[in-house]
C-alpha cells in the first residue's frame, strides 16, 4: 500500500508539529491581568497530553494543495481553542458533569463554573482573533480568512458541536450516529476543509476534504468506543453510561468494528480523488490508518 | 422627556429610534430562524428578540450612516453585537454567575430552558454572531470585514467583556476597590461593546482611521456613562420600572459610583462623560450626527 511504498513517518511528522502547535498556543495564551482567567483558559488549552489532532490535520491539509504550514498554524491554534471551550462547557455540572478530562480535573474543578464558563466564553472569541490578527496577509488573502471563520463558526454554533451536545443530553432514541457526526465528525470536516481553504483549494476540493474529515472524526470516536470497551470489560462500562453515547453501547462491538471499516474505507476514497498531489496525500492517508491501527502511542 | 437641545430640531428622536430598532428586530428575526434542534434556536430566539432598547445595533448603524455608509453595510455587524450581547447575558444570569431569575421583564433564558440549553444557546449566539458578520455583510470589501472580525472578537473576550467580568465577579465584597478599579470593570463589561458597535459601524460604513478612532472615544465615554446612569437608576428606580431587579448592586454588594462618590456626584460625572462624548462628534457634519448626539443624551437621561 501507500504508507509502505513511501515510508513516511507519521509518529515524528505529528510529533514535530504537536511540539510547534504547543509552542504556538502557549504565546497566542499569555498571563496577563486579570491573570485566573488567563490561567483558567491556559489549563485547558496547553493540558498535557493532548494529541492535537484538529491541528495537524489542518495542516495536512493545506500542506496538501502546496500551502505554507506558517498560513496554516494561526487557524490550526484556534481550532484548539475553541475545541477547549467547547469541552470545558461540554464537563459542566450542567452539562455532562465531568469532574475530569484526560485524567486531569476538568476546567470548573479546578476555577469554579464562573470561571470556566467566562474561559469558553473568552476562548471563542480568542480563536478567531487569533486567526485574523496572525495569518501572514501575504500568504493568505482576507476573503478566504472570512470563509475559515465562517467554517469555524458553524461547526461549534447551533448545528455543529452545540447541537450535537444538546441532543446528547437530551439523550433522544437512536440518535448515536448523528450525535457522534455532530460532536467529532464536525470537528475532523473543519480541521480538514480549514486547511484546504487556507491553500486556496477549489470547491470541489474543499467538499472531498469535508466527507474525508467527517469519516476520520467519526472513525477516531467509534475505535475509542471500541477499545474503551476491550480495556475495560462490561462492568467497568457502567459508569460511560451517562457520558455520551457510544456505537458499542447501542449496537455492540462487531457492529462497531463494521461501521469502523466503512468509515475507513470511505475516508480512503475520498483521498483517491487527491492522487494527482501524489505524495502529499500520504499524512491523510495515515491519519485514517492510525486512527484504526494506534500503531503508536502520543 | 426627550432632551432635544443639541439635535437639530428637524430630527426627532424618536421616531428615528423606533424605525431603527423596527429594522435591527427584522434583521435579528430573520437571521436566527427556527431550525433543528428546534429547543436551541427557539432559547437562541427567546432571549434575542426579547425587545430590549437595542442601543448598541442603533448605535453601530448610527455611526455607519454617519460616515457615509448606509444602513446595509452595517446591519449584519449591527445583529452581531447584539448577539453578543445576549449571549453575556443569558450566561451573566446563570444560577453560577449572577443568578438571577428576571431580565428584560421576562424569566431568564435558564429559567425556561434549563441551564444547559441557556449555556449552549449562549455559545451558539456567539459564534453565530461571527459567522452572520462574515457571511452577511455585502458591499464591504473583505479587509474591512476582517478588521470588523478582529475588533469584534477582541471586544467581547479576555481583554474585553470577559476581563471586566472576571474583575467584576471578584470584587464583590472587596472594602477597598477604588474609582480606577470600578471603571477598569465598566470600561470592559460595558463600554467595550458599545465602542465595538460604533467602531464596527464605522469600519464598514468606510470610515477613515481618524474618524474611526473618534468614534471609538465617543463610544467609551457613552459606555461609562452608560454604567454611571445604570448604578444611578439600580438606587433610584422600582423593580418594575426597570423591568430587572431592582437594588440588587446593594445586595450583592457591588461597588457603584453612587457608593464611591454619591448620587450627586455621579451625577455630575455623568453630565461631564456626555459633554467629553458629544465633543468627539464636533468635526462632523452636525446634520450626520443628530442620531448620536441625540443617543448619547438618551443615554444620560434614560429613565429604565
């Protein structure tokens, strides 16, 4: 296949730019006064261990239709920052009332809900400014800033992630596969598509991006939910319960492990039709592979 | 009741408020419709066309018009920074914040939908209001949406709404808190989105930088004023004549510039924020600059 012909190494190309992803974050996020809030905010954005998915596939992407990583860093920086507000929201006691996330107590444990609801709402708007303020002019043209904000805006707004976390708590019948598109699926198509119209890719481009990044946010959940469930048994399960749905829960481990290989198998196409990049298509193509294999650890 | 001395006597107030706030409501309405999931956009929906006085899209598009741009241009930014300014305050009512039960005269936006609709309805206005600003505004070339985009966002974040919140939530109870440290938190829980809706207006109505900072010094004394006249009113008015609780700075005990310096005194100050206000506009078209002038007035003397 692919990855074997070309030998390209994904731990140390994600690794290389989690490193320069932390780096940028953590100037884009600085203490200044009124410092809790800027510290509250710097929790949950620069929390170890966090694989920066979002940003690396961004960068991939535009890596792919020949742009500049440094046009690609600003909005790869705010999807982070608005993914950590979301969560931060998403861990409130009203919400999903998570007193962890990632093994570290989450944003309100630590600063109280005023706080980590004001570091959200603070971390949004950060995303955005962050994009247009640092994205170099000379390798980015404003209308196509205005279109990622845009992208970016819809996919946390009330038919992105909002409207995924609401319908989860509303814990309607069923709804697995659409809250499981809204919560990660929107997340990977943004990632995607930012990257690409950061490039100047076409529009049909920019769609294939959208399918491809859907699948692979889709993918990444449903292999977790599946080898959450491997790790920790049936009994153990009883505590997701109230934390989202998962495929596992509602339709079992070999259904899961069906809808994994369809979504791979369609992420893989939507690549198919990037062939006439050659190589620069490798990242994407090994983005869908370890989020099946996890051939390394992050 | 409306003062009228430093308008033009041709232009009534008004009138002008009314027709501007009809347009900024069909603006408003038409832009957050009713779809999937109905629950979010019907919260998204309740709390922004709860009525409100709508001063801050009246004064995006005023400052627009003045100039030279028409209403058009401004319309979207003008919904956008209304959005915002929902959205701090249905999370501002949170049982986790302010806690409070009544707001434009209506239960607030948890009471009817629970807390965790009222947090996501307010991120969804958020984000909302970026979106609409970058894909609604026509006619306006791209780098001036942009810099909309970035004044925006700086407004309502950590260096603006944000940080005077923060400030403001920590200094609750606090015996020393001084005059600087009272308007550190108006200039950015208040003033810092109705400069962001006067500047906004005048980026996109094609301002020239110099105007365009002019405009924004107007918009910060007005904001200030706009906090000295709200703590004055919380001690003087009823409850139901402001249409939220009433004397709640004193139970929560806020500091306010009637404890700083007294009703008096604040008052006074108040008259010299719109004097300093209104001085800004002295080099344009007077005609232009009857709306603002007549809203920075309004501001002053306001009864609710």
């Amino acid at each position: 296949t692919r990855s074997k012909s070309t030998r390209f190494d994904l731990k140390t190309y994600w690794t290389t730019l989690i490193a320069d992803i932390n780096h940028k974050l953590n100037e884009a996020v600085p203490v200044r006064y009124p410092e809790l809030i800027y510290e509250s905010m710097r929790y949950s954005v620069l929390a170890d261990g966090a694989k920066r998915a979002s940003p690396v596939m961004c960068v991939a992407a535009c890596e792919l239709f020949g742009g500049d990583r440094l046009a690609a860093f600003p909005t790869a920086c705010a999807l982070e920052m608005v993914h950590a507000a979301s969560l931060i929201h998403d861990d409130l006691p009203c919400m999903d009332d998570d007193p962890s996330r990632r093994g570290q107590p989450s944003n309100h444990t630590v600063y109280g809900e005023d706080m980590a609801i004001l570091a959200g709402d603070a971390l949004f708007p950060l995303g955005f400014q962050h994009i247009v303020s640092n994205t170099p002019s000379d390798l980015v043209p404003e209308a196509r800033l205005l279109r990622v904000i845009t992208e970016i805006a819809r996919t946390v707004g009330s038919t992105g992630m909002a409207a995924g976390q609401f319908l989860d708590l509303e814990g309607g019948p069923n709804a697995v596969e659409f809250v499981q598109e809204k919560k990660f699926g929107e997340m990977g198509e943004c990632s995607a598509v930012c990257g690409g119209l950061l490039a100047g890719a076409k529009d049909e481009e920019v769609d294939r991006l959208r399918r491809y990044g859907r699948a692979v946010g889709v993918l990444y959940q449903v292999v977790d939910d599946i080898l959450e469930e491997k790790k920790n048994g049936k009994d153990e399960n009883e505590k997701k319960e109230k934390k989202g749905k998962s495929y596992v829960k509602v339709y079992g481990v070999e259904k899961a492990i069906e809808v994994a290989e369809k979504l791979r198998s369609q992420a893989k196409q939507e690549l198919d039709g990037f062939e006439k990049y050659g190589d620069g298509v490798v990242p994407l193509h090994s983005f869908v592979d370890y989020a099946v294999d996890r051939s390394f650890s992050l | 009741e409306q003062k009228e001395e430093s308008g033009k006597p041709s232009f009534n107030f008004k009138t002008y408020m009314v027709e501007k706030a009809e347009s900024v409501n069909r603006a408003l309405d038409a832009a957050v419709s009713l779809k999937d999931p109905i629950t979010i956009h019907e919260a998204m929906r309740y709390s922004l066309l709860a009525g409100g006085k709508r001063v801050r899209p009246v004064l995006c598009v005023a400052a627009c018009e003045l100039v030279g741009g028409s209403e058009s241009l401004a319309m979207p930014a003008a919904c956008a920074v209304e959005m915002i300014h929902t959205m701090s305050l249905i999370h501002d009512d949170l049982p986790c914040m302010d806690n409070d039960d009544l707001r434009r005269g209506k239960p607030t936006n948890h009471k009817v939908f629970g807390e965790d609709v009222a947090v996501l309805a307010g991120d969804a206005l958020l984000s909302f209001a970026f979106e609409h600003l970058a894909v609604s505004t026509v006619g306006v070339e791209p780098s001036r949406i942009v810099r909309a985009v970035e004044e925006l966002a700086r407004s309502i974040g950590s260096e603006g709404l944000v940080a005077g919140q923060v400030v403001d939530i920590h200094s609750e109870g606090l015996s020393d808190v001084g005059l600087e440290h009272l308007e550190y938190i108006h200039l950015h829980k208040t003033a810092a989105l109705l400069e962001c809706a006067v500047v906004l207006g005048s980026i996109l109505g094609g301002g020239s930088d110099s105007e365009i900072e002019k405009l924004r010094t107007f918009a910060r004394y007005i904001g200030l004023l706009f906090q000295v006249v709200d703590d004055i009113l919380d001690v003087t008015k009823s409850s139901q004549e402001l249409g939220k609780t009433a004397g709640k700075d004193l139970v929560a005990d806020k500091v306010t510039y009637p404890k700083l310096m007294g009703i008096e005194k604040s008052k006074e100050f108040a008259e010299k924020l719109n004097r300093d206000a209104q001085e800004q506009l002295v080099g344009f078209d007077q005609e232009k600059a009857a709306p603002l002038i007549a809203l920075a007035n309004y501001i002053a003397y306001r009864q609710n």
